[in-house]
C-alpha cells in the first residue's frame, strides 16, 4: 500500500493550493483519511480530520481557509488551502487507516509533499 501525495509547492502570501493524496495497492476501504503538517522545528500537528458523519475537524488555524474533501471510489483525500499565509509553511503530510481485509486496519503515511507560502 502507498500513499502518494501530491499538490505542494511555492505560493505567495494570500493564494491558494491543492493538495491530492491517493492510496493504492492492496485495498479494501480507506476508513480514515487525515492531513497533518510539520513546520521545521515544530511538532507535526493535525490539520483536517474526519469527524462524526460528514463533518470535519480543523485545526484552529486553518478554519475558514482550508477544506478537506474524499473521493471514495479513488482512495483519494484533498485539501484545498485558500488565503494562504506564511506560517501555513509546512510539508504536509496524508495518513490513512486502511482495510486490508480479513479484519486488518492499518495505519499509513505519505511521504509529504512541502508548501512553502511567501510574504
């Protein structure tokens, strides 16, 4: 199973990105598909989650601005960043719980693909 995500780049001050995260491989569902974020010298920190239902979970600092999207029959999470700022500066980051069959979830992660935001 990989996770390759995609979308990263540089932006100025107040654009926009999107970010694409698709599983393959071995798959039965993708149960949970989540972003996180890393800024250097920072822990990594939840960026969009899923909720209960059909809501979503946002990290403080990117409410109003970011919206997480699925598309099930692709395995594939989105991300799209609007108004963007410097301190969103970050290689993002896709995770996934993934059912493999038989029972077995597991947990993945993406390589990261880097969002550098200019002033």
């Amino acid at each position: 199973v990989q996770l390759q995500a995609s979308g990263g780049g540089l932006v100025q001050l107040g654009g926009s990105l999107r970010l694409s995260c698709a599983a393959s491989g071995s798959i039965v569902s993708t149960n949970v598909m989540a972003w996180f974020r890393q800024a250097p010298g920072k822990q990594r920190e939840l960026v969009a989650a899923p909720a209960t239902g059909t809501s979503t979970n946002y990290a403080d600092s990117v409410k109003g601005r970011f919206t997480s999207s699925r598309d099930n029959a692709k395995n594939t999470v989105y991300l799209e960043m609007n108004s963007l700022k410097p301190e969103d500066t970050a290689v993002y980051y896709c995770n996934a719980k993934i059912n493999r069959g038989h029972g077995l979830v597991y947990n993945y992660w993406g390589r990261g693909t880097q969002v550098t935001v200019s002033s």
